[in-house]
C-alpha cells in the first residue's frame, strides 16, 4: 500500500500528494473501505515533511474522498451515491393524488405567514426617500440605526451583528465557518428539514437529539454529549418547526451547564419565527455568549421577501461571515434594511405586528382544542404550526387530499422514526371553519370518534 502510493506520485506537494491519491481512489486502485498509511509513514516514504501529507489529507477529506475516524485511523471513503432529493422539497409533496377531487383547494403544507397578517410595506418605502444608502462596495454590512434596534432587541449582547438574506442563508453561511466534513453536529429530534438538508450536504454526521414542549431535554443533550465530540446544537429557541415547543429561560440555563463542560462546541440557534412568537426571546447566549450563534428571522413576522435575517454572536464567527459575503453578494440590500428600520420602529406596524402574533395564537388554539375534543393528539404552542400524531402518514395526507387538503408529511422531519407517525400543519393559515377541519383532521389521523376525550397537546406521543 505504502510502495503503491509513493509510486503514484509524482509532485510531493500537498496538491500533488492529494491528486495522486484521489486518481488511485477514482480507478477503484484503492476501494472504498481501504485503509490508508499513517501520515508519518507517508512522509517517511516520500521523503518529505508529515505537514505536506498532513495537508493533502485534509484537501481529500475536505473533497469527501477520505474519512479519518480518530484513533481507528483514515480510510478511503464510500463511492458517492446518487443525490437523494431534498427533505425540503418533499414537504409539499403528494404526487398523483393533488388530483383527487379536482386538485388542492386548502394548501395548508407551506409553513409560510398569512399574507393578510403581514404589514404593508408602502408606507415605510415612501418614508425612506430616495435612499441613496451605498456610497461604496465596502460599506458596512449592516446599516448602523438597523444594528442600533437589533441591539436593543438581542436577547443578549452579542459581539458582534451582521445582516443576510433569511434564516437559511444565515444557517448555511454559519455552517460554512463552523462544520466541516464528518464533524458531528446535534440537532433537535424532529427537525427543520432544510437544516437536515444542508448538514448533509456538507458532509456533517448528524446526531438527533429528543426534545419536549421545552425543546431540547437537558438529559438527552448530555446523553448525546458524551457518545460523540460534536462541533456544534443546532436549535429553535422559540416556535419549533414543526411541534411549536418554546425554550423558557430556565430550560436554556440548563442546557448551558450542560455544554459548558464541552467548550468545543458551538450553539446555533435559529429564531425563525421572531415577532409573531408567543414566548419571549430566550437564548443560551446569556450564559454562553462567547460560543453562541443566534439568528433572528423577519420574514414569518414582516415579510418573506424581504429577506432579511440578522446574525449575531462571537466576532470569530461572525467576521468569517461578513468577510465570505465580500466575496459574493457583498451585503443585503441596504434598501431592504433600511424598510425594516422603519418596520421594527413604527408603531403602527409593531401594533400589527402583535395582533397577528395574537391571531396566529388564536388560530392555533381553535384548532387544537378543536382536535383535543376528537380525541387528536397534536401540539403547537407557539408560532404558526401544528404537529398531529396520525396512524399513518400516507393514509393521513391520501385522506387529506381527497378532501382537497394539503399538508406536510411528518417524515422528513425525523432524525430518527419518532414513536408514531406524524403530519405537520400550517395552523396559522386556517381562517375559519375549524370544527369542520377538525372533523376532517381526526379522520385523517385515524382518531377516535368524537366525545372520546382529549389527549393532552403538552405531551404527544412524538416526544422522546
């Protein structure tokens, strides 16, 4: 193995060493599985320092040609499969039956806002004028009355802020400083399919972590902590998608003692639902700011086309962001920042705000206790969804269509299967007619018939 190697090469340079490697492994000359020489080895037999070698393994795991696997050593990895599709895009997807019944006529898969509940943005574009805010491409990223108002709303002091374009991109850009091929990451066990997606796209094993109607349960953290080294927790501090579970202050302090003793990992949290969220902003920043991501997203609560979500946590992380976006887009549109200034401090608009937060409340509460009466198990205590417990997902959304009802299916939620199946339902655009859905949603789910008695929406069998 060594002899083959060191006959393979050529240039005894990193990109060199890494080249010959990677066209032995294309040629099956080194199968999936093979392990490789030590570093040292390879540099005793090359002639050369074990810093070059080192070099060129990293540049072959960074390319997912190898995999090292601590102590065990580095092996040639697995031929690449063919791309499964997104989880993302399976959430509005039923296939042939969108034609029962003359096709979806109640599309309640999307997760997305109430258009009627989001402010206009007329008024604020004519109150920024003629808004000549960019006078050179290396302008800062984040409009300074904009950071001002972040500031004053963070649910701690951050070191530093920068605004992108949405919650994902804000996630991908953080995993881009923070993860790298075969790291571990944990994530709450169900999900936010997109953030599944992109750990796998880059590579990350990813570790499900069980939550409950408080979010990630202390016991399963340190549990999971301590079968794995992982890098960074991916978490929803308010309005978990799909179950709705918020963090309380107290909940996120002891999840903090918890990876306080693991100083190695990195806290992202994804504040998607920001202003229509029922609970009040919590964070792990407070007794982890050093080590802690937040992101702050405007588009369920102002707009999603405005595409804006803020940033904010240690000045390592967020400047390897903003330097990175030089080389891209530069900045958000400063246009755009500037209308959420005027969103965020008009009052007006913060009035509307809170009343869609209260409605979007409103409409979740009808519908749940609707479904309790039908003896229905589902949850959503805070933002815009609700996570039913179904006998069987397919039955569930075949049934749903034949109605002319879309929904998500539960499963591309899931790290690992839950205890039941599961269906996820975007409550906050359910206007009316919710005990007529209800009748509906419990035969959907397989219930018993009315009168049964409710089960209770804090405990649902999907919490593990």
């Amino acid at each position: 193995m060594l002899a083959l190697i060191a006959g393979a090469v050529d240039d005894r340079s990193a990109r060199g060493i890494a080249a010959a490697v990677s066209r032995l492994v294309t040629a099956g000359t080194l199968p999936a599985g093979t392990r490789l020489p030590t570093v040292r080895d390879v540099a005793r037999e090359l002639g050369i320092s074990p810093t070059t070698v080192s070099e060129a393994w990293r540049s072959l795991a960074r390319a997912g040609a190898i995999q090292t696997r601590g102590r065990s050593g580095t092996f040639v990895a697995g031929p690449s499969v063919p791309r499964q599709r997104l989880r993302y895009a399976q959430l509005g997807s039923l296939g042939s039956v969108s034609e029962l019944r003359g096709g979806l006529q109640r599309d309640y898969s999307t997760g997305v806002p109430d258009y009627d509940l989001l402010p206009s943005l007329t008024e604020a574009l004519k109150r920024i004028g003629d808004a000549r805010l960019t006078t050179s491409y290396l302008d800062g990223a984040v409009l300074p009355r904009l950071e001002e108002v972040l500031r004053e709303r963070w649910p701690y002091p951050p070191e530093r802020l920068t605004v992108v374009d949405g919650a994902m991109d804000a996630l991908d850009r953080v995993t881009g400083v923070v993860v790298r091929f075969g790291d571990h990451v944990l994530v709450e066990d169900p999900a936010f399919p997109p953030t599944l997606d992109l750990l796998e796209t880059v590579g990350a094993t990813v570790v499900g972590v069980p939550i409950d109607e408080h979010g990630l349960r202390p016991d399963a953290l340190a549990a999971a902590l301590a079968t794995c080294e992982p890098v960074a927790v991916y978490l929803q501090p308010r309005a978990h998608n799909p179950t709705g579970a918020s963090m309380t202050q107290a909940r996120a302090d002891k999840l903090a003692r918890v990876l306080a003793k693991h100083p190695g990992v990195t806290v992202i949290e994804d504040d998607h639902a920001g202003g229509i969220a029922t609970a009040p902003p919590v964070s792990l920043g407070r007794r982890l700011p050093e080590r802690t991501v937040h992101v702050v997203s405007f588009s369920k609560s102002h707009g999603p086309d405005l595409r804006l979500a803020a940033i904010g946590g240690p000045d390592s992380v967020i400047t390897a962001v903003a330097d990175r976006r030089l080389l891209g887009p530069g900045w958000s549109s400063r246009l755009l920042q500037a209308v959420l200034v005027e969103l965020l401090t008009d009052p007006a608009t913060v009035r509307q705000v809170e009343h869609a937060r209260d409605e979007y409340a409103r409409r979740r509460t009808l519908l749940l206790d609707a479904l309790g009466a039908r003896g229905v198990t589902a949850t959503g205590a805070d933002g815009i969804n609700i996570w039913m417990s179904v006998a069987s997902q397919q039955v569930a959304m075949l049934t749903l269509a034949a109605h002319g009802i879309a929904v998500a299916p539960g499963a591309p939620f899931e790290v690992s299967h839950l205890d039941t199946d599961h269906v996820r339902i975007t409550a906050g655009l359910v206007r009316d007619d919710f005990e007529a859905l209800a009748d509906i949603f419990a035969e959907a789910a397989g219930a018993p018939t009315r009168g049964s008695g409710p089960r209770s929406a804090n405990h649902p069998r999907g919490w593990r």
